[in-house]
C-alpha cells in the first residue's frame, strides 16, 4: 500500500478539512508560514562518512562506504556509486520489513538522480587502474523517524555524509611494482572524495483546489495534498533534476514561483551543510592521531642501538675509574679527570674509534702524559728538574686538544737525563735480570 494512501486512511475527515482551511488562512498546523522550513539539525557520526539529519520529527541517518570493483567496459576510467534506501517499520506503521515498497524505490531514484544526472561527484578521481580497479561508493540511507519530507532530509543526509567520507589511499608495490596496496588509515592520510557542488532537494506539496502550495510538507499535509513537485537545484541556480509525483496538474507560474523559492532554500541549506562539515573538519584535525609508526624492524634497531649506547656509556664510567687510580699525583688526577670528561663529552665526533668500548676507556692524552711522567732521573740526583718536568706534563695535560703534547713531554724528559732512554725507562726488570745474572756468572 502506498505511504500517501495508508496516511489518509489514519486521518479522520475533519482533520483534513482544518488542514485546507488553515493554507486558505496562510497558517499551518505547526504554526509555520506556507514557504518555511522546519529546524534542520546536521550531526556527524565517530567514523568519517556517517551522518544524522533531524528535519522537525523527520529523522535519517546516512552512512558512505567504498570497495574496489572492476569498472563498466563502456566507462573503464570513472567509478561507480549507488544509493540504498532502508525503511524501518518503527519508523513508520505503513513500513513493511523485507522488499522495498514504491516509497522506497521512489525515495533512492529521486536522490540518486540528483546527484549523478547533476554530476556532483567526480568520478573519473576513483579510478585506481584503467580498465581493472576503481571505487565504488556505497550511500546507504535508513530512515528512522518519518515525520514528513524524507526525500529532503535523505537528500541532506546524503550530501553531508559524502562530505566527510575519505577513502583509502593506494600505492602500488609488490615484486613487479604493479599490485595495488590499500594502504590503512593509520599509516597515510585518507583522502576525500572530489565533489564540485552539493544538489540540494527542495520538495513542494500542492493541496486543495486551488493549488495552496507549500514548502517541507509534514506527515499530515502528505495525506492532505493532491501532488508533490521536488526540484534539485544548487547554489548557482543550476537545475540539476525536477520530480513530479501525483495526479493533480500545476500551472506553469506555479512551477516558476516554486523554482525561485526553492533557489532561495538551496542556498539556505548549503550554508548550513558547509558550516556543520568545516566543525567536523576542525574537530578531526584536533584528534591526536598518530601516524608513521616505526615498523617493527626499525623498532628493533632502536632498541639495540639504545642497548649499544647504555654499554657504552657504562664501560667509559669504569675505564674511566680504572685509569684514575693508575695516575701518580692528586693535582694531576684531577686535571686528568677533568679532560677525560671532556673528551668522553666529544666521544661521538664521528672518528673510528668512537664507537670501540675498549678505546672509549682508555684517554690517548693522558696515557702519553702518564708515560711521559715517568721518565725522571733517580730521586737523589737532578731533584729540581724532575719537580719542574711534573709540572710541565700537567700543563702539557690540560691542553687535550694539542696534539704535540706527547712530543714535548718526550723532549723534556730527554734533556732532564741524556744517558738513559724511554726503552729503559719502561722496562727496568728486565734489566735487573740481566745484570743478576751477569754477577752470578761472575761469582761461578
């Protein structure tokens, strides 16, 4: 059964006529005037592409969704969409479960036509590969409440929800480059969809006689009325698809008259679209989401870096307490722990040894400057010269970026005593041993 004819059959005979005889007044049931429109309320949903449209007690709720498909072989280059109503029986007592009825099927043909006829969505940006890939954009519409007008409020809901749908971006990868990726939201930006302008519906009921044409009719004035007019326009004044339901004739001025009004309204509810989808949009930008998370292999790498790094760190500390108790001389371990610290400071220079645990430990500088220290004369002869060559080594010490430290603190300890030599300096036992087992040879 029609919605229009089960709706009358539910109204009493008095009520129409109160109804007819209120437009003769330019008054209407609700209390609006015949050419204004009911509270409009435009909600967005989590997810993008999900939207709630509330027209006075008119509720419908719309959801966009995308797949690849192979194209149409006449159209190899531009994507699909389609449009699904779904009517609910709480919605509506003259709403039946399972099939969709004429008001269903008259619902999805008036706002599909306004949309494709009107070339709204840019379909040729869906294509993925010529001939083999492109998107297919799924509308799904589910009424929940019909309290009058659902093919202006599926019409909104419609429009909004394909305002804020983006669709996965693809990349093409594989061993011969040529498989499509569809790469998840988390790792790249999705991207919206190309729409040139929004098509809005504006929907006119025709009651009585004499014609009393009114703008968003209700659920009652739909029982009262003789004949409907839908006119798609857009912003720019451009007709986009005109519907004609019901068996009453309109004059050409009337359709005129309704052509102005309805220009007016379109630009009315674009406004309101547009202002509801640019919150959303400041909204989604606040969201913290995170993007281009390290894979799991790169994960790793970081990890035994960080790993490398703490090893490091530790085994400077203990080489670093390790060669401070083999100095001679407080003032000097000082000094020497200070330029140790510097240069463990400037450790990551970019010079090979670097990144050596075992070289990191142990200070250049220092060990010629501990070396150099050494090569003194005996304590009871040249005394004042070996206090003054202590002090030039400390000296030669804190200057850690000279590398001609260790040539001087070489020069000084030649001229403090001729006769010996670095070689017997450093190995003084081995001397012994020989000079041992001179005398023993000697004494047999």
């Amino acid at each position: 059964m029609d919605q229009r004819q089960a709706n009358s059959l539910i109204m009493t005979v008095n009520e129409k006529k109160f109804i007819e005889s209120a437009l003769l007044s330019d008054i209407r049931v609700d209390g609006r005037r015949p050419f204004d429109y009911r509270n409009l309320t435009i909600r967005f949903g989590s997810e993008d592409g999900s939207s709630e449209v509330q027209l006075g007690h008119t509720q419908v709720i719309g959801f966009v969704s995308a797949q690849l498909i192979q194209p149409y072989r006449d159209r190899p280059t531009e994507g699909t969409f389609a449009i699904y109503i779904e009517f609910s029986p709480m919605a509506d007592p003259s709403f039946e479960a399972g099939r969709p009825g004429e008001t269903a099927v008259e619902l999805g043909q008036i706002v599909d036509r306004g949309l494709r006829e009107s070339r709204a969505i840019d379909t040729e940006s869906l294509c993925v590969v010529a001939g083999k890939l492109v998107w297919s954009i799924r509308i799904d519409l589910h009424i929940i409440d019909n309290g009058g007008n659902l093919v202006d409020a599926a019409n909104i809901a419609a429009l909004a929800a394909l305002s804020t749908f983006r669709r996965p971006e693809c990349t093409f990868g594989g061993e011969d480059g040529q498989e499509v990726i569809v790469n998840p939201p988390d790792l790249w930006e999705p991207l919206p969809l190309i729409i040139h302008h929004l098509p809005v519906a504006v929907t006119f009921g025709f009651i009585g006689k004499e014609n009393n044409v009114v703008i968003d009719p209700t659920h009652y004035e739909e029982a009262v009325m003789g004949g409907s007019m839908t006119a798609t326009l857009n912003t720019n004044g451009d007709i986009c698809a005109i519907q004609k339901a019901g068996g009453d004739g309109v004059l050409q001025s009337v359709i005129m008259q309704c052509l102005r009004i309805a220009s007016v309204k379109a630009g009315d509810i674009t406004s309101k679209i547009k202002n509801a989808v640019e919150a959303y949009n400041t909204q989604r930008s606040l969201r913290k989401i995170k993007r281009h998370d390290p894979l799991p292999d790169e994960q790793g790498s970081i990890d035994v870096a960080k790993y490398h790094m703490e090893r490091l760190t530790l085994g400077s500390d203990v080489s670093t307490a390790g060669h401070s108790n083999m100095e001679i001389g407080s003032q000097s371990n000082e000094r020497d722990e200070t330029n140790k610290k510097n240069t463990t400071a400037k450790g990551f220079s970019g010079r090979p040894a670097s990144w050596d645990p075992y070289s990191r430990g142990v200070d250049g500088d220092a060990l010629k400057a501990s070396l150099a220290s050494r090569v003194t004369a005996p304590p009871d002869k040249h005394i004042k010269s070996s206090r003054q060559v202590k002090a030039d080594v400390a000296k030669s010490s804190q200057r850690s970026s000279d590398t001609n430290s260790f040539q001087e603190a070489k020069k000084i300890g030649l001229q403090t005593d001729e006769s010996k030599t670095l070689k017997d300096a450093v190995k003084p036992r081995q001397k012994r041993r020989i000079n041992k087992s001179t005398s023993n040879s000697a004494a047999t």
